[in-house]
C-alpha cells in the first residue's frame, strides 16, 4: 500500500511530503510513514535540511479524531516521533498552509523553524472535542507565546491568522508562495546562512509577567464557567505543567490528557463532531448534484425572523430585499437590523465600515414585484396557513423560473404550501431559529415534491451562512419543535402538579441545558407558543384533553406573553426570571379545574424523566417515520438549536448512555403511575424493540 508520506529530494534537502486527503489528519498510517520518513533522513547523511509539507489544502489538521475510540489508541507513537525530529542534528522546516490544527500545529511546533502562507490559519482546537492537545502542545506553546496567551488559545480553542502567529514568533516568516516553494526557498535561505536546529522544548516558558495566583484563579475560573467540561480544568493543570521541566510537563499532559480521551463528555462531543459533519450529507444524492446559483435573496416579511434570516446573508455578502406590508413595517425591520449591527459594533465585532457595507446589501420594498429578479426567496409572514398560502401563490407566480421559494413556518405542512405554489419542486423549508442572525441551527424540510437538486443548493448555502443544516421530513413541528412539543406538555403537567417553573428548569439546567423550558418559552414568547397549539388544535392535531398545554393557553389569555411582558411563567426583574406565586395560583386553579392531584414534593429525577424521556421516545418515532435520516441528526438539531449540553452529545447519544432499557422501563413506569388514555407514555416500537434487544438508538440505521 502506498504510504501518505514519502521523502523526496530537491538538491540538499529531504522533501517530506503528507498526502492524506481531506485535511491530512494524522492517522496510524501517516504516523508510520513518519517515522519511516525520519529514519530515512536519518540514515542518508547528505541532506543538509527536512522540510514538513502538506498535500492539498493543508498542511495537517490535527490528529485523526476517528482513531480516538480505537481500543489500542495512544498518543506514544506520535510524541515519540515528534521528539525524534526537534532531537535532528539539521535544521527541520514546517511549510505551512491551510489550517493547522491540534496535531497538525503541535507537529510544526516540533520543528525548528516554520514559514506560513499569510492565509494559514493556527489553532489548538482539541477543547471543542472535550481534550487538550496531547501531542506536546500545552508544552510547547507557552514556551513560545507565554502561560497565559497559550492558556486563552488553549482554552478557547480560537485559531490565530499567520500575521499574528508572525509577530508572537509562533511562524518565523510569511510567504505568498505556494506551500513547498515557499518551503524551499527558506530552507535555502536557512542553510545558506548556516543555521541550525532551535528546539522549543529547550526554552522556559516566561513567569515574570505572570501573578503568582495566575493558574489558581484560571482553575477557579474555569470550574466556575466551564462546569460540566473537565477538558477545561485540566487545561488548566497541563499548562501550568509547561513551567516545569519538559519531561515532567509532558507525563503531566499525557495523563491529563488520556483522562479526558476515555471520559463520556468528550466521547459525547467527538459524536457531535462527525454528526455535524455527517448532517450535510443527503442519502442517495450525489455530492457533485449541479447546485443552483444563488447571487440574491428576497425576504418577505421583516418582522422577528426576516430581519434575522436576511442579516445571514448580508453578513455572507449576498444582496438581499426586504419585502414589507407598509411603510412602518419595514422601517421598524431595518431599524432593528441597523441597531444589532451597531450593537456589534459598539462591542468591537464590527467596524463601522462593515455596519454599513451590510446595511448596503439590505433593501426594503412594499412591492412584491422586487422578489422577481432573487434566486431565493424565503417567507418570514405571520404563521398562520390561509395567509401563507396566499402569499405562496403569489411567490409561484412573482418569482423566476428556477427561483427557489422557501418557507420559515414551524409547524405548518411543507407539502400543503408548496403545492400553492403551483411549482412544489422549487419549494422547501428553511426553519431557522430565533435569532435567526444568531442560532446555529438551520432544519430544511424536505417536502414530497422538492427537487433534490434544490435540497443540495440550500444545504451549501447553510454551510456559506455558517448553520448547522439538518434535514427533516414534513410533520408537525419537525423534528425539534416535534420533540419539544412532548416536553413542554410535561413542564406544564409538572406546574399544575406542584412544581415551580424554578424547580422545573433548574432539574434540566443541573444538566447542563442552557436553559429550561419554562425560560425558553418566556423567551420564545409564550404568545407564539400558544398560538401553535391553538393552530394545531384547530387543524385536529391535539388530543382530546383540554389540560393538554393548558398552562400555556391561560397564560396567553392573561396576556403573560413572557420576557417581552415582564411575565409569562416566571415574572421578570429586568431580564431576571423570578418565581411568581401568580403562576403557582394559575397553575393550582388549572389542577383543580382538571381533576389534576397536587404535590409539594416532586423529585427533580422525575422532573428530568418526565421532561427528557418523552422527548428521546419522540425521537425514535421521527426515526421510523423517516422524518430524520439518522440518530445524530436528531442530536444535532438539539444541540445546535435548543441548547442541549453538547457534553451529553445531544438526546439520542444520552439515551443510549443511560441504556434503552431503562428509558423503556421508566416510560412505563409513568403509564403505569400516570395512566396513559390519551398515549403520552406509549412507548415507540422502535425504542421498544431495540431495548429489548440490548441495542442502541444511535446504531439504528433506515432500511
Ligand atoms: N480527524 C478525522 N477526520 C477529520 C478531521 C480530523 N482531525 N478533520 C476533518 N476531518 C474530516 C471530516 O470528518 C470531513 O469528512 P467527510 O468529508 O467524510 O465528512 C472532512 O475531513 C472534511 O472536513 P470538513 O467538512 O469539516 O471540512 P472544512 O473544510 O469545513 O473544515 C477543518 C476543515 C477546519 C480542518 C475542520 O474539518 C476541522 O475543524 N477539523 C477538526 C480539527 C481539529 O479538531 N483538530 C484537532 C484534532 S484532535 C488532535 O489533534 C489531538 C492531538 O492534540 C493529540
Ligand atoms: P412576526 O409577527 O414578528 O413577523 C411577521 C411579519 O410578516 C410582520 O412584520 C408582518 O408585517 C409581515 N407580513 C405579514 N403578511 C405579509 C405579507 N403578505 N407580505 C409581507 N410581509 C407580511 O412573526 P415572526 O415571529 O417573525 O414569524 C414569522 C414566521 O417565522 C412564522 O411562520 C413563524 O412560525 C416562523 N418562526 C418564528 C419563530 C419565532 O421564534 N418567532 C422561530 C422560527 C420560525
């Protein structure tokens, strides 16, 4: 078998060239072609130099995140051979390109010198997948840029472009060059000079800047904000390790790192690494689908979620029109997008500059007629289906032929508004999420009709705006808004049973959720919550049980919108939620009116049973009705858009660490205790029979 690194000649120096697409990831076997490589340098005495490049569009970037799980993993052999080319008697040169990551910066940090295209980027990512760098990093780079600059890259995981490695001499020089010339021609300059091997390891890393309680506080800070990450205090404790002698700091790293390879929240995030990535890819349809230009987009309807949706593609630079009802609308939605830029602004995100540059981009019109000419259209009008079928039909008739028409709806039928239309194959869903400028997630919901190619434009586009695309089937809710239906109905059966919206949040935020359910939906606004599940009780989808979501209802009644109107589950101090004995009263008064029993006394593991296990059971159902195309994309779509604590891999990869069998023999527990005539607590066939075959949900795979 070919190895991906082979050595090659250029006069005196050895050539040493990675060639392991896509991005040059260290696996085994390019860890072997290195050590192969080394003892060929070695032995031939007429090399005067090495020079490290990469193939393609980067040098390394990082260690193979795939070989992590291997039962006989270890970071020895890399180590190993990074200490055999820092040892080499001649000089050793990294040429650099692309992004070098994790691994892949910790092998250039064991050469002696390194020259970079002015593009590269540098980073030490490992903590986005719950580690440190094992291979030396938290060793080497404080003895180049100091404790405390390596501990902030280190701990945030941030890359650096090559100009600022340049000035914090992590790069010793710039080149426009391509990768291997530009390796070349400093490897030249570098002999002709006579200079010689320089090994980091050598160095001390620099105190006298740094306060005695540096490292102490950083701890404390980290446990404090970082509380569910462990990545983030052994962090901590390997950089501080860098003061020592090098040999020292390295044991201490290589323990504090294999700690963090075997713990459940990292093998949690490298799950989400590859589902993210995994997300994009659209069973049955080939990568090179010829992909629909997408040069301008139209917008309708500037309110909560249009100005946030065209500010997405303002900042990707792509033009966008802003179409509006009146004249006040559409000042109130371009002032509002003005404003959040300028608040970007003011926290120094932006430059003035880049504030109006997009505001360049963003137009307004009242007529509809300006949609004619975009490539896309997305509309962002009031949920409610008569409107939005009215306003599909125009977009079938108003936009081009090839124009793409999508919609935001949450919850009403893809396939029922496409056909309005008139043209259902250029039609999807484009469910983005509030703030739609801000959240990272994106569900496309793929109706019967859609043209796969139109599928493949928007997931790309997804990646150009920076979103986490994920694909669903059409059904109520989709997939998030799907499983959090389950969730809320049992947040507001909690309340009128006797639990505060406090204890309610604080039993799934002990988890690690960014927030609970109550406070989402006071967030969210308790109006357009309630104005779903009255919608859908209207179009039969609600069982018939008139406690069903009564909370949410009377609440709206109240005009307890949430956050917005000082009150909805809690009352708000400002921003602040506080426990409101009103919301208790409500919640009481409900109980009685429904025959619901009342408890001072409910555990928070039942708060987290009855909100989470509900939600995991929902999901298998979306998985064998097909509405998801795999387990981690249910993972994804909580992660990235409901703040599901990345360290627990999403709802699917928690189930399967709890253990199937457990989930199943709790929702039967509740049908049991709860009793079940509307089948809250029936349990989906799939959960049930992967349970009792001791399999996992996120081994299931469609037929
Ligand atoms: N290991 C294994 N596979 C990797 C990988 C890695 N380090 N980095 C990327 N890949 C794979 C992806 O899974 C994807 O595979 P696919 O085509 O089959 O889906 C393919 O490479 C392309 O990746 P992206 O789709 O992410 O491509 P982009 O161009 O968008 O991004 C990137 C490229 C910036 C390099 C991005 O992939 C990335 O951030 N990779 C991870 C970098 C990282 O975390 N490095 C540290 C690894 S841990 C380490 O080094 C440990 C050491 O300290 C001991
Ligand atoms: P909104 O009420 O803030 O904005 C709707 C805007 O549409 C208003 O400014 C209105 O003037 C305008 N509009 C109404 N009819 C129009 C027409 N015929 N032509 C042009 N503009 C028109 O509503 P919001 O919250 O932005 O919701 C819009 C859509 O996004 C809905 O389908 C909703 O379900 C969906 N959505 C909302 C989320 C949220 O959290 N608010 C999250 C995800 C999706």
């Amino acid at each position: 078998m070919n190895s991906p690194v082979t050595l090659s000649r250029h006069g005196d120096i050895a050539l040493l060239r990675i060639d392991n697409p896509p991005v040059n990831a260290l696996s085994p076997g390019v860890v072997a072609g290195l050590v192969a490589a080394i003892d060929a340098f070695e032995a031939d005495a007429s090399y005067k130099a090495l020079l490290l490049h990469g193939e393609g569009r980067t040098f390394v970037a990082g260690g193979d995140i795939s070989s992590f799980d291997l039962p006989d993993f270890t970071t020895q052999p890399f180590n190993g051979t990074l200490a055999r080319i820092e040892a080499l008697g001649r000089p050793v040169v990294a040429a650099l390109h692309g992004t070098v990551l994790g691994g892949g910066l910790e092998l250039a940090l064991a050469c002696h010198w390194r020259v970079a295209h002015p593009k590269t980027q540098l980073g030490l990512p490992e903590v986005k997948l719950g580690i440190l760098p094992g291979s030396l990093g938290t060793q080497r780079l404080p003895r180049v840029v100091g404790a405390e600059l390596a501990l902030d890259l280190i701990a945030s995981g941030r890359s650096i472009g090559a100009a600022e490695a340049r000035e914090l001499g992590l790069v010793d020089e710039l080149s426009d060059a391509a990768p291997l010339q530009a390796g070349i021609a400093f490897t030249e300059a570098l002999l002709a000079r006579g200079a010689g091997p320089r090994r980091i390891s050598e160095r001390m890393v620099a105190t006298e800047s740094l306060a005695p309680d540096f490292f102490e506080r950083a701890l404390a800070d980290a446990a404090r904000r970082k509380p569910f990450h462990p990545s983030a205090r052994n962090i901590v404790r390997a950089v501080q390790a860098s003061l020592l002698p090098f040999a020292e700091g390295e044991a201490a790293e290589a323990r504090l790192f294999e700690e963090l390879r075997v713990s459940p929240e990292s093998k949690a995030m490298r799950h989400l690494f590859f589902a993210e990535r995994l997300a994009s890819k659209i069973p049955g349809l080939p990568r090179d689908t010829t992909l629909r230009p997408v040069r301008s987009v139209g917008v309708l309807g500037a309110g909560t979620m249009g100005g946030g949706i065209a500010m997405n593609f303002a900042n990707a630079g792509i033009p966008t029109v802003l179409v509006e009802t009146s004249q006040a609308a559409l000042d109130r939605g371009l002032g509002i997008i003005r404003a959040n830029y300028e608040a970007s602004a003011a926290k120094g995100r932006l430059t003035t500059e880049q504030v109006e540059a997009r505001m360049a981009l963003l137009r307004g019109s009242l007529d509809d007629a300006a949609l004619a000419d975009c490539d896309l259209v997305i509309e962002a009008v009031f949920e409610n289906m008569d409107l939005k079928k009215q306003v599909c039909a125009r977009l079938g008739a108003v936009c081009k032929p090839g124009a793409i028409i999508a919609t935001n709806t949450s919850t009403l039928d893809v396939d029922v508004l496409a056909e309005a239309t008139g043209r259902p194959a250029d039609v999807v869903g484009m469910h983005f999420f509030s703030p739609a400028n801000v959240m990272r997630l994106l569900e496309v919901v793929r109706g019967a009709k859609t043209a796969p190619e139109v599928l493949a434009t928007v997931m790309q586009l997804a990646r150009t705006i920076g979103k986490v695309a994920v694909v669903s089937g059409v059904c109520y809710g989709f997939i998030g808004n799907r499983m959090a239906e389950v969730y809320m109905r049992e947040a507001e059966f909690l309340m009128m049973e006797g639990a505060s919206p406090a204890q309610i949040d604080g039993a799934v935020e002990a988890l690690g959720m960014a927030m609970g359910p109550c406070r989402m939906l006071d967030m969210a606004g308790i109006d357009v919550g309630a104005k779903t599940v009255i919608e859908y009780g209207k179009a039969g989808g609600l069982p018939p049980d008139d406690s069903y979501r009564a909370v949410v209802r009377k609440m709206f009644e109240l005009g307890r919108f949430g956050q917005k109107t000082g009150a909805g589950y809690y009352r708000y101090d400002g921003r602040k939620p506080v426990d409101d004995p009103e919301t208790a009263r409500i919640a009481a008064e409900l109980a009685a009116q429904h025959g619901i029993a009342r408890r001072d006394d409910i555990p928070p593991q039942e708060i987290v049973e009855r909100l989470l296990y509900p939600l995991i059971n929902e999901g298998a159902r979306i998985l064998e009705e097909g509405i998801a195309y795999r387990p981690g994309d249910i993972d994804m779509v909580w992660v990235a858009g409901y703040g599901f604590p990345d360290h627990r891999g999403g709802p699917v990869h928690m189930a399967d660490a709890i253990g199937l069998p457990q989930i199943a023999g709790r929702l039967a527990h509740y049908a049991n205790t709860r009793g079940n005539p509307h089948g809250y607590w029936s349990i989906s066939p799939l959960l049930a029979s992967l349970a009792a075959q001791g399999k996992r949900l996120s081994d299931w795979q469609a037929a």
